[in-house]
C-alpha cells in the first residue's frame, strides 16, 4: 500500500513538473516570437538579441525549468527553442527561409564564373570525388538539374556518408518541391553533424509537407 501511494505522489509529481515545463516552454516560445516579430530586416544577431531580451525576462522562470528538467543544458534548451519556432512562429520560419535563400543566391553567384570545362579537365586530371563533386554543383547552379542529380546520386552511392553530396542533393530536391526526400537527406546530415541548421531545414520541409 505504501509503494502504491510513493509511485503514485512521485507520478503526480511528475506530471506536475512536466505541465510547468510545457507552461514556460511555451510562454518563452511566445515571447520570443514577439520579441522577432516586433523587428525588421532583422539577421542571426537579432536572434541573439532577442534570446538575451527573454532570457533576462524570464531568468527565474528559466532557473526553475532547468531545475526540473536537469537534463537539459541551455544549448539544448536553445536548439529544442528553434525547433518550436520554426512550426509556431512565421517570423522565425520567414527568416530561415531567407537566410536558406541568401545561401543559395551566394551559391550560385560563386559558380557563376567557373567554367564547366576547366572543372571537367580538373577532374580528368585527379579523379577526386571532391572534383566531380564539383562538377555536379556546377549544373546545380546552373539549373541543370537532372545532370546535378544524377551526378549527386552516383556520389553517394560511391560514398554513402558524404554529407556534402546529400546536403546538396537535399537543397536540390527542396527547389524541385520534393520536400519529403529533401527531409530525409538533412536528417541524414543532421545525424552525422549535429548541426542544428539541417534539423530547422528538415523541420521546415516536413512543415511544408503536412
């Protein structure tokens, strides 16, 4: 009777630790979002800014969330923040979106003076998978996407853990609306990078998705 009255506090106990922690997650997530939204032509700097802003506002709030979640350190707490923000926030997606855009155009823009056949003859010369990697951003940001795709592929089917390949191949199937096969090759990244910036494109395809 005493064991079933302890796992029933300690259950009650949990649940009302986890309630709190859904309550701030979420009261935090909505600050933010309006910390964002009250900024314009704003950059990964205004991110910070607002993170400081609500952060400084919330401190106590944040100190209890941490107590009670002892597992989650503040760049966890901060990676799981713009996870939540991408699905319930329009000015955090817009600005990602952007920044993926801006990271597109420079793609491009670097390629615009490389010819294709000095790339080829490299290529001829080392037979480096690096070099046809190359070769196939060259189409990619060229627009000739069924060159670019066929070459990626043969990549990673050589080398199936190359995370440029997949990336690249995931932003390519991201232009062509293929969004369910782009979110699986920036899972596949995240999982061997730990960066969270593939976790918020993959989060942002499965978003475009549902």
């Amino acid at each position: 009777m005493k064991k079933k009255l302890l796992f029933g506090i300690l259950f009650s106990v949990s649940i009302s630790f986890h309630i709190k922690a859904q309550d701030f997650l979420q009261k935090f997530e909505k600050e933010f979002c309006t910390c964002l939204s009250g900024k314009t032509n704003y950059t990964d700097e205004t991110f910070k800014t607002c993170s400081y802003e609500v952060m400084s506002k919330l401190q106590k709030d944040f100190e209890n969330f941490h107590n009670s979640t002892a597992n989650k350190n503040r760049n966890d707490f901060m990676k799981d923040l713009m996870i939540r923000l991408i699905n319930n926030c329009d000015p955090f997606y817009i600005h990602m979106a952007d920044l993926k855009k801006t990271g597109m155009d420079k793609f491009r823009n670097d390629y615009k003076e490389i010819s294709i056949d000095s790339l080829k003859n490299k290529f001829t010369e080392t037979k480096l998978l690096a070099d046809y990697w190359e070769i196939a951003n060259w189409y990619f940001a060229h627009n000739e996407n069924e060159q670019a795709e066929r070459m990626y592929k043969e990549i990673l089917k050589n080398e199936p853990d190359q995370v440029e390949a997949a990336y690249m191949l995931g932003a390519l199937y991201d232009e062509l609306g293929k969004y369910k096969e782009a979110k699986v090759l920036y899972d596949k990244v995240y999982e061997s990078t730990g960066n969270i910036q593939y976790r918020l494109y993959s989060e942002m395809d499965l978003k475009k998705v549902k």
